[in-house]
C-alpha cells in the first residue's frame, strides 16, 4: 500500500475544529499505527537523504513528532522552532502575518551555522506563513534552506507558492 493510501485511511476530519468552519486533519491514528508512521517516517526522510542536510527544523508542535524522527532516521541532529519564551537560550526570532493578525517563531541564536544544511519538517502546509517564516529564520542565520517537507498538504490554501523555489516534499495532497 501506498504511502498516500495509508494517510488516506488514517486521517481523520475533526469538522469545526479548532473553530467553526474549520475542518482539522487529525493525524494522531497515524501516530497511533507503529506500523504506519514508519511507512510515513520513511517516506518523508527519503528525499533527504541524498541532499546533503546536516540538521532538521522541526515546527512546533507535530513538526517535532515528525522532524525528530526525521533527524534519527538520517543521523543527524534536530533543532526546534518555538513559540516565544519556550526556549531557554538567547534566541533568534521571527514575527510574521497571519490572516487576522501576527504570530512569532523563535530558534536558539547558535542552532545553526553557514555550515548547516537545513529541511523543515512539520505536518501539515496549509497556507504557507509558518514555513514561510521558518525559511526566512534560516536564510537570515547564513544557512542554506534545501528544502520543505510536510506529511500533508492542503493544496486549495495555495501554501506551496510562499515558499519560493525552495524543493517541497509533500506525502499526501488535499484538494
């Protein structure tokens, strides 16, 4: 079975959640799956590979889940984006638009290097602002981006155009 059909089966719509309107995607039954989240694991660290990364950013919070697993996978180290005040070293951060207002990432000053070759690992790519911030975090620390990847993505939301010509590994795709 393929990767795609495995989501397909596991994900689950939450209708009006976390508001009304909203149609959550609620990944836990893959989390849930041992047999499943190594397919997806697998499928997501694949690109990664062959490209040279030497450190995972995953995106709070299920981008941890998925990047953590990511990194191991590779051998190699993982590093966290945060919401403000979460991490306990000076930080470097980002503020950016959302629909209806802002919102601000935040990344340990020294987490990366111009030697480090970063992926951003996270869920889902929806409408793109949270990636979007997350790339310019590494392009401003002197880092080179190789690239997005996500287990899920909404493509009606347009997300994928806010991240340039920057490679996007998607699993599965939404409309």
């Amino acid at each position: 079975m393929a990767v795609q059909d495995t989501l397909a089966r596991l994900i689950h719509d939450v209708p009006d959640f976390p508001k009304p309107g909203i149609v959550f995607k609620d990944i836990t039954p893959v989390l849930a799956d041992g047999d499943a989240l190594r397919e997806v694991v697998d499928a997501l660290a694949e690109p990664w590979q062959r490209a040279g990364v030497t450190c995972i950013l995953g995106i709070e919070s299920r981008g941890f889940i998925f990047g953590a697993a990511v990194a191991y996978s590779l051998g190699i180290g993982l590093e966290l984006v945060r919401k403000p005040g979460k991490l306990p070293r000076r930080t470097n951060g980002i503020t950016y638009d959302l629909e209806y207002g802002t919102d601000h990432l935040e990344i340990h000053a020294d987490a990366l290097t111009a030697d480090s070759r970063v992926a951003i690992i996270d869920d889902v790519l929806a409408t793109g602002g949270t990636a979007e911030a997350v790339g310019k975090l590494v392009e401003r620390s002197g880092a080179t981006l190789c690239g997005y990847g996500f287990v899920l993505e909404l493509d009606f939301l347009g997300g994928r155009k806010r991240l340039g010509e920057s490679m996007v590994h998607t699993l599965a795709h939404i409309g």
